[in-house]
C-alpha cells in the first residue's frame, strides 16, 4: 500500500489493484468496522442531543 500511495502522491497516477490484493490485507473488514464505529458515535451523539433538547424543553414548561 505505501507503494501505492508513495506513486499516487509523485506522479499522480491513477493505480488499479485486483480486489484479491485488498482481501489480502483485510482492508475491507478493517474499512467496514471503521465506517460501523462512525455510525454508532454519530447515533449515540443524536440521541444525547435530543435528550439534551427534551430536558431542556421540560424545564423551560
């Protein structure tokens, strides 16, 4: 991969590499859970907004 990035970020080139390689490296797993992780914060960050709103609703009442 830092072959990869190292040729991207000199010359700019556009590199395919065969899906095998990435299944390889685990990257979509690693990608995968990444993205999950995100999601459950952005949620978790929702809710307590949203909690944060009603208590403040309930007590302006």
């Amino acid at each position: 991969m830092n072959m990869l990035f190292e040729g991207l970020k000199e010359k700019g080139s556009m590199i395919i590499v065969p899906s095998s390689a990435l299944d390889t490296m685990n990257l979509g797993s690693i990608a995968g859970l990444a993205a999950m992780s995100q999601a459950t914060l952005d949620k978790q960050e929702k809710q307590e907004k949203q909690e944060k709103q009603e208590k403040q609703e309930q007590k302006n009442t």
